[in-house]
C-alpha cells in the first residue's frame, strides 16, 4: 500500500524518486530499493522524510481507503 500511494504521488505531482528523495533529505537510493523491492520494510521516519518531499503531512499520505484493509 505504501508502494501505491508514492506512485500515485508521483504521478498526481508530476515528480520522480530522486526528486522526492532530495526535497525530503533522504538518499535517491534508499526510496529506489524500497521502490523495487529490494527493501521490503520502510520505516515510519522515512514515510515521514517522503511526505517531506511531496510536502504533504503523514495524515494526507495515509488518507487513501486502501490503508484502512491492511492485515
């Protein structure tokens, strides 16, 4: 779900990884793993420097319908 909601925002914004990744003071390569795969956890903090990035507040990034069906 995390996944799908920065490509939304991604999309939505018209941004790309490393420009999130910069603006939210994070490595380009530490939201590319995530991204691909390579890291399957991601810790709150850094959900936190991504919604830095997109400059939106970790409500609005978890106010998508989706999140409330997690298991």
């Amino acid at each position: 779900a995390v996944r799908k909601r920065i490509n939304e925002l991604l999309s939505e914004r018209n941004m790309n990884i490393c420009d999130v990744s910069l603006s939210g003071g994070l490595t380009p390569s530490t939201l590319y793993d995530f991204m691909r795969g390579k890291t399957s956890h991601i810790q709150i903090k850094t959900i936190k420097q991504i919604c830095m990035g997109f400059q939106i507040t970790l409500t609005e990034f978890f106010s998508k319908e989706y999140f409330n069906d997690y298991e």
